[in-house]
C-alpha cells in the first residue's frame, strides 16, 4: 500500500476529495440591480439558494481593482513585516488560523473594524484611502440591497434591515482574504485543500468580490457541493443567520467554503454586514404568516457573538436559538 504523506507546510490543513455534483445545477441566480424585477428576483434567490450574484451595481471597478492591487501588495511583503499588523484578536492579520477556537485554513487575511464610530485599524503600511473608499461603496450597496430586498418582502418600515446594518454602532467588519497557490496539491492529485472551512455567516448580509480565481463553494439543499465561478466585476451577496433569524427562515443562511488552488491566487474582499450588539434579534411580525410558529428564540446580537466566538466554524451557532417544538 502507498501512503501520501502531507508535505510539512500542510500541517493541520484538511484535503478532502470533492465529488462532483449529481442533478443539475446551473450556477446561483444572477440578479441585475437595476431591472425592476429585482426585488422579486432577490428574495426568491435567498430563499432557494442564500445566494445571488448582482451585476449592473454601480460600484466602479477601479475600486475593486485598486483596492486588490494593494491587497496583493501587502500579502507579498515579508512575513515578519505581515506579522506586525496581527494578531487578529478579533482584527488584524490572520495567518492560517481563523477564529480562536483551533480552524485552521490555507489562508492568509486582514480583518478590520468597519463600526463607523471606531476607527479604521489597517495596517500602518496599508493604503488607508483604497480601503475606506472601497468600504464606503460597498456599504452604500448594502443599504441599497437590503431595502430592495424590504420591498419584495414588503417590511414595513422599508428600511427596516438596511436601518440595523445603517446604524452608526451596527457592528460590520470587512474581511481581506489571500490564498496562496498551493504547489504541493498538484503532487497530491484528485485532492483539494481547504481554504477556508465549511460555515455559514453570523451577520445580515455579507457582500463578496473576487478576484478571477475559482475556489467558493456552496452547499446544496441536497448537500451536494457547487462552484461558484468567479467573475471579478460582480458582487456574490449572500443571507447571514442573523437575517434567517429576521425572516424567521424564510430567506437561508447557507453553508459555504472556500478550496485553494495549485496555480492561481485567490484574493477576495466581503463586508459583512451586521446589527448593533445591543439589537434585539427575532422574527419580524410582518414577515410571518398568520399562527405561523417561531422559528427562534429572541436573543441579542452581543448574545449570538459571544457563543460565536466559542464556537469552531462548522458548528451551528443557530441550534442555541432555535424553539424547539415537541
Ligand atoms: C465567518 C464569517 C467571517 O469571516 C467572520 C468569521 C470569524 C473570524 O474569522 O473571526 C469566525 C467565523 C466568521 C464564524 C465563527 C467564529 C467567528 C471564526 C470563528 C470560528 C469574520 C465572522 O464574522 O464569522
């Protein structure tokens, strides 16, 4: 029998074998801001899939591309250099650990603070003006989203969601990933490394840009796994759990993972979206049918971080949440 042995510089990272789908799927909807179906078009992808990919935005790529570009720059400084910008407890540079709780990825990241009454915590040797006009812009899309997406659920006030993420102490935070081609998986064929681990997202909303390199993933009803492929001019906007919550299940906080490749770095961006730590977080009333039960227990936001923070990134932070019914 021949036993592979990992290369040192895998040590703790998964591979897994992935199998390719089995029924038909052809890609997550793909929703154009600016067609006045939209809003209809929204709701119904984040209730099959949690996904969608916008294009006709607004955002102008010279800011996604300024803002990669310098991305780029700094995730190919010296280590040592990198390593003064860290730890990420919880914002800063990251190198392979993700969270406190022992996940580990092949993956390397810069976490910031977007909470607009905190300042910016980037790097000393990071270009501050890229990243806060590329936050400005994608947060504006946010809003604008989420009150698209009021209207199709027809939330009275309209900006009832976009309000909890508008809010000046609404607790978002932006994420800077870079996964480095991995030379050794070309030896190891037929096998992926994780990247970054199967989980679904704690906010309202997470809005993700990357670059032309594949590797997203995400999970089936059925469970099957399938690509996302990447398209650089494009957001992939997906539903949080804090946003399942709100729509009492409605609309689906789905899990997703990120493969690293053997030849092309991946560089993705996603702000994540969230609602203030004091927010109480329950169904909506006017999104729930008549004698519809509640899915959920009403918690706080600061609530849902504090038993996230505990958990590893596979877990289901929801389950806590959940009434359970005989
Ligand atoms: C997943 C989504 C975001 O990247 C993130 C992650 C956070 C972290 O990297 O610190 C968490 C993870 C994410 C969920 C569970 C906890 C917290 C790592 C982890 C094991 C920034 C977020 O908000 O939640």
């Amino acid at each position: 029998m021949v036993v592979l042995s990992q290369p040192a510089t895998l040590d703790h990272c998964s591979l897994i074998k992935t199998c390719k789908p089995t029924g038909v799927f052809t890609g997550i909807p793909v929703i154009d801001l600016r067609d006045g179906e939209a809003k209809t078009l929204i709701v119904k992808a984040c209730e099959e899939f949690g996904f969608f990919k916008l294009v006709n935005h607004g955002v102008p790529i010279e800011l996604m591309t300024r803002l990669e570009t310098e991305a780029l720059r700094f995730f190919n400084l010296p280590q040592s250099e990198k390593d003064e910008a860290g730890p990420p407890a919880p914002f800063g540079y990251g190198n392979k650990r993700i969270g406190l709780n022992g996940d580990v990825g092949w993956i390397e990241y810069l976490l910031l603070n977007t909470n607009p009454l905190a300042s910016l915590n980037t790097p000393e040797n990071f270009s501050r003006y890229a990243v806060k006009e590329y936050i400005e812009a994608v947060k504006r899309l946010a809003f604008e989203v989420l009150e698209v997406m009021g209207d199709g659920l027809k939330i009275e006030p309209r900006d009832a969601l976009s309000g909890l993420i508008r809010d000046e102490k609404s607790d978002s935070c932006f994420r800077l990933n870079h996964y480095p081609p991995c030379s050794e998986l070309q030896a190891l064929s037929g096998r992926n490394l994780i990247g970054f681990g199967e989980h679904t997202d704690p906010q309202i909303i997470s809005i993700l840009r990357s670059n032309n390199t594949s590797g997203l993933q995400i999970c089936l009803r059925d469970r099957t796994w399938v690509s996302v492929p990447p398209d650089q001019t494009s957001f992939i906007i997906n539903v949080g759990d804090a946003l399942q919550v709100l729509s009492n299940g409605r609309l689906r906080s789905v899990r997703h993972r990120v493969l690293a490749g053997s030849v092309k770095s991946r560089v993705s961006m996603i702000y994540f979206g969230g609602p203030p730590m004091s927010e109480k977080i329950a169904p909506i009333p006017s999104l729930m049918a008549k004698g519809e039960e509640r899915l959920y227990k009403e918690f706080t936001w600061w609530e849902y971080k504090n038993s996230a923070s505990k958990s590893r990134l596979g877990d289901n932070r929801l389950g806590l949440f959940e009434n359970k019914t005989q």
